[in-house]
C-alpha cells in the first residue's frame, strides 16, 4: 500500500494503492459482494470499502497477510462454524492472502447480511405505521 494514504473517496482509489497480486483480490470480493447484493451501493467508510443497503452490510480491506472481511457480529456469530477454519474476532474474519479466497462463503455471509438489514428496515417500517395509526 502506498505509504499510509487516507482519505480514499473510492473504492477504485482503495484499490488501486495496493500491489496488483492484492488489486485481484480485492476485486474478487468485491465482484462477489456486488453479486450477492445486486442493490446494495458502495462506499468508503472507516477509509475501507463498505457497501449498504438499508444500513451497512459489509466492509472489507487489505492488510498485510490477509483480506479482512466485516460483516458485523451477527453475519459473524451466523456463520461461525464455516468461518471456524479461518482467524475470526466478533466482527471480523481474516482470509489469508496466500489461500484460495472463499467466495462461496462471503457469498452466503452477504446474503445473510442483506436479509437481516431488509427484515430490520421492514419491522421498523411496520412499527412506524403502527404509531401513526394510533
């Protein structure tokens, strides 16, 4: 990565600071989020890539030995068992640079994410309208 860039106000701009072999990776994930979630938009949040959709989904980034992927805690606690074989925080798993990326399991993570956001933006929808009618 260039020396300590910030402020990155693309994801292109994000992924172009990093060396080519990383760039491929990179762009693997996010091909696959943006198939997983077809609606969600992109953005820089945190100077990573983020992409929402009725709220944040997921982020990811590039460090030094792995892609870090960030799906918040429950897109973590969800998928704790597939995600067991790789280093994981509450809200985090590392994918070593050095494996095959698991595309299936982002795949999955995303789709996970993107239903839990869509359920959440239609019960605060329907209480919404419950107030109102009262």
């Amino acid at each position: 990565m260039q020396s300590q860039q910030t402020g990155f106000r693309t994801i292109d701009e994000y992924i172009a600071a990093f060396p080519e072999d990383t760039q491929a990776l990179l762009q693997a994930v996010r091909a696959t989020i943006h198939a997983a979630a077809p609606d969600a938009v992109e953005r820089i949040s945190y100077n990573m890539p983020a992409f929402a959709q009725e709220g944040n989904l997921v982020y990811f980034a590039a460090l030094k030995h792995h892609i870090g992927l960030y799906p918040t805690s429950s897109g973590i606690a969800a998928f704790q068992q597939e995600i067991s074989a790789y280093e994981s925080s509450k809200g985090a798993v590392k994918f070593p640079k050095d494996q095959p990326m698991p595309l299936d399991l982002i795949t999955k993570i995303v789709q996970f994410r993107v239903a839990e956001n869509l359920n959440r933006a239609a019960a605060k929808s329907q209480r919404k309208a419950q107030r109102h009618k009262a």
